[in-house]
C-alpha cells in the first residue's frame, strides 16, 4: 500500500461520501477550507492508496505552534474501517511518519464512533454492544485516551442525539415527546414565517449567537468563521440557514384577536372541562399579550428571533450552529424552526438527522441541561462517543503544550466573555 498526499478535493469527498463506516462533514474538503479561511488552520488531505484505489484517508488540520512546531488535527476522523486493525496500525504508522516530517507534536483524533450504547440517563446499556476493545486497540498503537468527559471541554461533543430518518415521517413525528407534538400540533398560530437565508443575514445571525452565548455562557465564534462556514459549504450544497423574524406588532394584533375569539368561546360553552381549558387558555393569552407590549418598548419592530445553520454530507444532516433571542420565547419559534428542518432533511432523501451535541449530565440543572431536554423532545437516539485520542510523536513538546496552553486559553476565553459583556 501506498501513503499519497495532496489528494484531490473530488477524490476525497468521493471516498469519504461512499465509504460505508465513516462519513462526516468534518471529513470533507469543504471543510478544510472552511478552517483554512475561518480558524487559519492549514488543511492536508492523506491516505493509503491499493491498486490506486484509497482505503483510507482523513483530513488533517495543522496548527502553527512555537518553534516550526505544529500539530495536526483529524476532525470526526479517520476515513476507515476502525474494525480492521491491520489497516488502522499500517495507517498510523504513515501518519505518525507524516507528522514527523511537518515537526507535529501529535495527531488528535475524536471519531464519531458510538462507546456503547446508553438509557436516557446516560448510563451504559448492557446489551452487548461496545467499542471497548477499540480503545485498548488505541492505546496499544500509541494513542492517549483523554477520558470519558460529560460536557463541552473537547474540541467536539462527546455526546448528541441522532434521529434515524429511515422510515415513514409519520412514525418519526409519533415518536417526539408530547410537548413537542402540542407545540407542532398548534399549527404555528402565529403564523411565524420561516426564511431561508443567504450570505448577507450571516451578520444578523452573529449576532443572536451572541445573545445566546452570553444567556448559556458560551463564547460566540466571530462573525468572519459564520460567515466562511456558511458560504463555503452552501456553494457546495453542504449548508443552509433557517430564520425566524416577527412583526412585533403583528404579533401583539394577532394575540389581541386570539384573546378576542377565546372570550367568545368562553362564553358561547357550558362544557366545564371545556370552559375551564379556554379559561387557562385566555389567562396565557393575556400573559403573553402583557410581555410582548413590553418588549416591543425595548426591541426593533422587525425582530429576529431563532435562527438555525445546518451542514449537510453523505446520507446526514447536523444542526450545528443555533440561536435563540431572549424575548417572545412564548412562540416556540425554535420548535417550529427545527421542524422545518427535520421536514426538508426527510423530504430530501437523508436518512440520519445529527442534533450536534449535548450534556453527558441530562439530569443537571444548568443552561445546556434545557438545550439537551429541547433536542431530546424530538425523539432521537441518545449517543456516546469513544472520546479523543492524541497520538504523541514528541513527548517533551507534547508534555509543554498540554500544560502551558489550557492555561492561555482559560485567559483567553475569561477575556472574551469580559468583551462580550461590555
């Protein structure tokens, strides 16, 4: 077998679409270019070659570091049946040569390689199905394991949930929670009118993932990274941005109306059950009307309010960036919008629906507790990965960059959550 280097861009979205195991994003082309251009990353496409035929490849993204020293990242990588272990050992071997070559301290790897499966608390399943000896099989090649974490500490999440579109829309619609199917099952009242959007709402976007960064204490990615994921990808048919603006005042009218008709009702029954419910429903109303008066004294007329990027490979669709305004959250224009989504996945053609991340802790009680339970009500698989992996390939630098870097970056992050408040 053969190690090539530089392989084409069609050569490698072909391999990586119509490999069987491993087929991700984050292993595309696009994607390289999406981290040269938006994090300045410097992307190597590799593999191993039989007969001229590729039997394995990854994209690996090189950071610059002190000293000519560098390394190299496989997002969502390798391309490769991680099950044959004299193909992944021959592979590392190359890698490992390669690395060498460019002075890279290591090669992290995190695959989307489920651990075992678990309940809906997160805890192991014991129905036989794992990848334990995947992990031994790691560490004997080199590879340090850096643990099992339960949150967003990595470079991706370690856990999301997965919705297996690969059967009818009706039977994947039965299985959301029930709060999910009464939202849905309200038929948008409000009429909340879904845009699909273009490379110039990218800044209005920036800016609703900054509100929701300072709400769920996150740091925002800045607006040029936003702006190349979603132009580079969408040439490519490999994203799309879903928005949500409302007319403020179309919406208090609408729920003057709405509050106008439940009186009638209310007084046109003598169900008690029933006037009881539109009596509850009145009170809501009337709630909701009191608030949105009050942020249409703080916010713009045109106001946008949930908005969603997607990226899109192979056979899957993964919601990767969202944001969500702090007012009006009354409308569960974030449910509607998700549905959208999910309905246009389905309708063309892809079978796995990839929510992007969650808590290893479902049953804490901070911010991404919430997101986690909103992507549960949809119904899918809850999903845990075997982790990250650095294959060292010099120690002492490994060791400085390990320690020293954590520290700069837990600066650098305190600084830019300072900024943002300001």
């Amino acid at each position: 077998m053969e190690f090539v280097t530089n392989i084409s861009a069609k050569e490698f979205d072909q391999f990586a679409k119509s490999h069987a195991l491993k087929s991700h994003f984050m292993q595309s082309a696009s994607w390289g270019q999406v981290c040269k251009k938006g994090k300045n990353l410097i992307p190597h496409y590799v593999g191993l070659k039989d007969n001229n035929q590729l039997v394995a490849a990854t994209l690996l993204l090189q950071k610059k570091l002190f000293l000519g020293y560098s390394y190299f990242y496989a997002p969502r990588g390798y391309i490769i049946d991680f099950n044959n272990s004299s193909l992944l050992t021959h592979f590392t071997k190359c890698l490992k040569s390669y690395a060498k070559k460019n002075k890279s301290i290591f090669i992290k790897i995190d695959p989307d390689i489920e651990l075992h499966h678990i309940d809906d608390n997160g805890l192991p399943i014991d129905d036989g199905y794992n990848n334990y000896s995947l992990i031994k099989l790691l560490k004997q090649l080199g590879y340090k394991h850096l643990g099992f974490n339960k949150g967003f500490e990595h470079n991706q999440p370690r856990y999301t949930f997965r919705l297996n579109m690969d059967k009818p829309f009706e039977e994947i619609k039965a299985n959301f929670h029930p709060t999910t199917r009464k939202i849905l099952n309200k038929n948008n009242p409000y009429n909340l009118e879904i845009k699909y959007g273009t490379g110039k709402d990218i800044k209005n976007f920036w800016k609703l993932m900054k509100i929701t960064a300072n709400r769920n204490d996150f740091v925002s990615n800045v607006y040029q990274y936003y702006y190349n994921f979603y132009n580079i990808l969408h040439k490519h048919n490999m994203s799309d941005l879903y928005y949500i603006t409302i007319d403020i005042k179309k919406i208090i009218k609408t729920t003057n109306i709405m509050i106008t008709e439940t009186k009638k009702e209310i007084k046109n029954t003598n169900n008690i059950n029933i006037k009881n419910d539109l009596i509850n429903k009145l009170e809501k109303l009337q709630s909701n009307l009191k608030s949105f008066k009050n942020y249409q004294q703080e916010y713009e007329n045109n106001l946008l309010i949930s908005a969603i990027i997607t990226a899109k490979f192979n056979d899957k669709v993964w919601t990767i960036h969202g944001g969500n305004h702090n007012a009006f959250k009354e409308l569960n224009a974030n449910y509607i919008l998700y549905y959208q989504v999910l309905l246009d996945a389905y309708n063309n053609g892809y079978k796995i629906f990839d929510f992007f991340g969650t808590t290893g802790n479902p049953n804490s009680n901070d911010n991404i507790a919430g997101i986690h339970l909103f992507k549960k009500r949809f119904g899918g698989r809850y999903i845990e990965f075997i982790g990250e992996f650095d294959l060292i390939i010099y120690k002492l630098p490994y060791f400085i960059f390990t320690k020293i870097i954590p520290m700069y970056r837990k600066i650098k992050k305190a600084i830019a959550k300072y900024r943002l408040k300001k």
